[in-house]
C-alpha cells in the first residue's frame, strides 16, 4: 500500500522506536502486535492526522473563496475611467468579492487610510505619504486643454505656457494651483493666477468650464482623457515639464486580503499601460 518494501518498513520502525524510546510492537506468533504505548501514541498520531486534514479542509475553502468587501478611496480623475475597468473585471472573475468605493481628495484619503477606513487608497500627490504603505507609484505629464474650436486646437507639438499666459485665460484650482503642480516655476504660476477669472475644485468641473466658456486649463492626462470622451474639447502637451503622480496606498501590505492583493496588481498593470498610452499621445502632438 506505501509503495515501499518490507525491510524498509522494518527501518522506519527501528528509527521510531528509538526517537521515541520504548517499543512500539511486540512479536506474537508470526506477527506483531502493538505494545499499550505504542496504542497510546498511534491515538495521539492520528488525532494530529485528522487535525491536518482539516487544516486543508480551511486552506481549501480560503482558496476557493471569493468574498469579502474591498474599500477604495479614489482621487476623482481615475474614479471614472481605471478604476472602473479594474473592477469590472474582477466582478467578473470574483463576482462574490464587494467594491465600496469613496471618491475623495487626496489629503482626506490617506487620512482614512491611516485609520483604516479604506483598505487601499488611491491618491495624486508626490510620494512620500507618512504613515502609510506605497505599493505602487506611477506618473505621466499634465496637458493643456482646450475647446475644440480653438485657434490652436488644429495643431500638432506640444504649447508653451509661457506664450500662452500672455494671450490667454486659465482656470485656476481654488484661486491656484494644486500642490501636485508644485513643479512649475513660481512666476509661471503666478501668471497664470493673474489670468485667471474662474475656478474649480477638481478637473471635471474645470473640463465644463473649458468645454462652455473656451478658456484653458492644465490638467492631468487622466482627466483631459474624461473631457475629451465628454466630447466639446482636446488636449494637447506643453513644453513645461510638470507631472502628475499617482500612487496605490495602504495601512499595511499583510493586512490585504487576497482579493485585494489582486486587485492591486491588475490595476498596477492597467495603469502602466494608460501612461505608456499618455505619454505616446504627448510624443505625437494627437489628442
């Protein structure tokens, strides 16, 4: 039955006997018999045997589950487009796993992140975040946006800020410009508050405001990607090299589930390819 022969079955039992220290069998007649301790620890034995098997009983159903609840808070520009793709395709794969996900600003999203209202967080600022666990970094070039029937809106290459805030006005961010954009030069920024006379708080407020009203804004490439699908307006790259940085976060890598390690992955990969995607865009002058 073990697949094994008969003297070395007499070894396993001459090694036993002596790692334990007292007979396991006795001789009776032309067989063995089990000796009083040797019953005794066959019992203990066995116990330990069915407590295995029932330990792989539970590694068996973890494997095989596919629920619990994930929740996600999200900076508003990949809210719409990323981050629903990712889902979508593990509601598909795990469709008993549940999404609960909390559009926020960055600040309020690593805050309950570090109080651990949200399993992952995904924020738009420069790494590093205090208190929290970065598991995935990424970054892609901002772009300037403008109504489609704009006099530049024909060309191709990429527009130079600088010229522009001499002829042009902008929508600002609360009166400025977000700290993600702390990039640019001072002076430039400054220009371009003076040029300003309207503001939003956050970019799909700001792609309307372009879209009726045919002022210009910067915005990150995810959000100008959103306009551009609402339809009324294009984007095209600029000469200044300011950034945007998107970052996956959260309290603590081993207290994610499975579910949610997976999630991180796919939407890593999908994220890298959307900024080679960005970026290609930007180096060919085409919205």
């Amino acid at each position: 039955m073990m697949h094994i022969s008969q003297p070395s079955v007499s070894r396993l039992v001459a090694d036993l006997k002596r790692s334990v220290g007292f007979p396991l069998f006795v001789r009776v007649g032309r067989g063995l018999t089990p000796t009083v301790e040797g019953q005794t620890f066959y019992q203990a034995v066995e116990g330990m045997f069915t407590g295995i098997d029932r330990l792989q009983e539970i590694a068996s159903s973890i494997r095989a589950s596919q629920g619990g609840a994930i929740s996600i808070g999200t900076i508003q520009s990949i809210a719409t487009i990323e981050l629903p793709t990712v889902i979508g395709r593990l509601h598909r794969s795990q469709p008993g796993t549940r999404f609960i996900i909390h559009s926020r600003n960055t600040p309020a999203i690593v805050d309950a992140v570090q109080l651990r209202q949200f399993d992952l967080g995904i924020v738009g600022r420069e790494p590093n975040h205090d208190g929290v666990d970065i598991l995935f970094q990424t970054s892609a070039p901002y772009v300037c946006l403008l109504p489609e029937d704009h006099r530049l809106a024909g060309d191709s290459g990429p527009v130079d800020l600088e010229q522009l805030a001499e002829t042009e006005m902008f929508v600002t961010f609360g009166g400025t410009y977000p700290d993600t954009m702390m990039s640019m030069d001072s002076d430039l920024s400054q220009k371009l508050q003076e040029r300003s006379c309207l503001s939003a708080t956050n970019m799909p407020v700001a792609a309307a405001l372009v879209r009726e009203t045919g002022v210009l804004a910067i915005a990150d490439p995810f959000s100008a990607d959103q306009a551009v699908r609402m339809g009324g307006v294009i984007f095209r790259p600029i000469v200044q090299n300011l950034t945007y940085f998107v970052s996956v976060i959260a309290a603590g890598q081993d207290r994610l589930s499975r579910q949610a390690l997976e999630f991180v992955e796919l939407f890593s990969a999908q994220l890298t390819d959307r900024v080679k995607h960005v970026v290609s865009l930007n180096r060919s002058g085409r919205p």
